[in-house]
C-alpha cells in the first residue's frame, strides 16, 4: 500500500495485535488507522501555519495534521 500524503510504502503492522493502528508509512510517518474520528475537527488558530505534517489516514479519506509550531492534532475529511 502507498502513502496518500508521500506515496511512500506503508509498513502494516502485524494483524494479530487488537489496534486502531493498522501501519506506518516508512518515508513520512503517518500513521495508517482504522476509521476513527476521536481527534480534534477543526484548524488550530496558531497565527503560524508553517510545520503541518501529516499525522494520520485511513480509508475512508480522513487525514489530520500535526502542527509542529503549536503541537494540535486537528482533522479534516
């Protein structure tokens, strides 16, 4: 499977461990999940929007960023 965010090559996780996490891509980091929607739904309100990585993905398209400059998970999708 191919990262979304870098098409770099997800590393899955072993299936035998109960876990939202199902992988991890390899060449970014983010982080490959179940469908879950716990994590915060809006954009920070830092004034600096520079530092965005990618976070987390999962099949249905949702996607979150980590804002490295004020540390807020937020989620779109």
């Amino acid at each position: 499977m191919k990262c979304p965010a870098c098409n770099g090559e997800i590393k899955r996780l072993s299936s035998s461990i109960p876990s939202d996490q199902q992988g991890v891509c390899v060449e970014c980091g983010g982080v490959y999940l179940t469908d879950i929607s716990a994590l915060a739904k809006t954009w920070c309100t830092c004034p600096v929007v520079s530092g965005m990585e990618v976070f987390f993905f999962s099949d249905s398209g949702n996607h979150g960023w980590l804002h490295t400059v004020c540390g807020q998970v937020t989620q779109t999708g």
